[in-house]
C-alpha cells in the first residue's frame, strides 16, 4: 500500500511508467566524538566538521562547530564562495565585516547570523571567561577559509585614504 505522501509526491527518479530505484535515503547521527578538528582552521578560533564529505556524508552543504574562546579575537577571513548561516549556542560575539571592517554588530546566544559569500569579516569575543560558540551551516560540502592578513583593513583604509600626515 502506497502512503499518502508517496501517492501525492511521487519520487523524482520515477519517471513515467518506468521505475527507477536507488539506494535508500538515510538519517545520519554524528556524535561528538567524531566531529573533526582536521578543518580549515583561522587564527583565534578553533572550527569542528560534523557534516562534510570526510565523515562519508554525501551533501551539498557543510555543517560544524566555531568557537572564540574568551578575550580572543579571530584573524579577518572569508569563505570563498560560501554562504554561511550560524546560531550562537552560547557566549557573545562582535562581528566586524566589509570591505575595510566599517560595520560590526553583537550576536548573543539564540541568535542567528547570515554572512554572505567573499565578505571579509572577523569574530571577537569580549567576555573574560564565557567562550562563544556557534552551529555553522555553509553552502557548500568542503570548507573554504581564507584568512587574510592581520592589517587588511588598515592596508585597505590606506589606499583608499592615502598617507596621513603626523604632527
């Protein structure tokens, strides 16, 4: 007997009268102890796959952990062509992002944050002995990090300002 959602929504490999079947779908648990610390990693942050390719999970997204220990601040980085989405499961974050870090926000715990593709951002925790910790989701399988040097921004804001005279 067919369920009603199969009957309403056939599967999409069953075209017209010919069936095709494939392997069936499965539910996947990854516990903590096989959540990997082997990731592309950014300087003042500790990052832990759960959902990529490694774990023999075949999906089109990436999933993990991020975490800024407390008083730590990231390197400025970006992710290529990932689109992430996060949710902070504990602590609180400023985020500095844009071309020369002119924006920054705060994201707290049970919030959630967007971050465009290419978009140079940074992570700075500013509490003294809470670290902030976050459920990262990106749009694609593999991690992209691009950690850029320590004073981009400043050698942004210095071409677009030019030198400053001192005195």
């Amino acid at each position: 007997m067919m369920s009603w959602i199969a009957a309403k929504h056939p599967h999409p490999l069953e075209a017209d009268s010919r069936r095709v079947y494939m392997e069936p779908s499965s539910i996947r648990i990854v516990r903590p102890e096989q959540f990997n610390s082997a990731t592309a990693q950014t300087p003042g942050s500790r990052r832990t796959a759960a959902i990529y390719p490694g774990a023999g999970i075949v999906s089109p997204m990436w999933g993990g952990l991020f975490l800024v220990e407390s008083g730590a601040r990231t390197g400025i980085h970006h992710h290529g062509e990932q689109h992430t989405i996060a949710y902070v499961l504990s602590g609180t974050c400023h985020v500095r992002w844009g071309d020369r870090g002119e924006f920054e926000a705060t994201a707290k715990a049970g919030d959630f944050l967007f971050v465009p593709a290419w978009l140079p951002h940074q992570e700075i925790n500013p509490s003294r002995d809470v670290p902030c910790q976050w459920i990262v989701v990106r749009s694609t399988p593999e991690p992209i990090v691009v950690n850029l040097h320590e004073d981009f921004w400043d050698d942004i804001n210095w071409l677009l300002t030019g030198p400053r005279a001192e005195g």
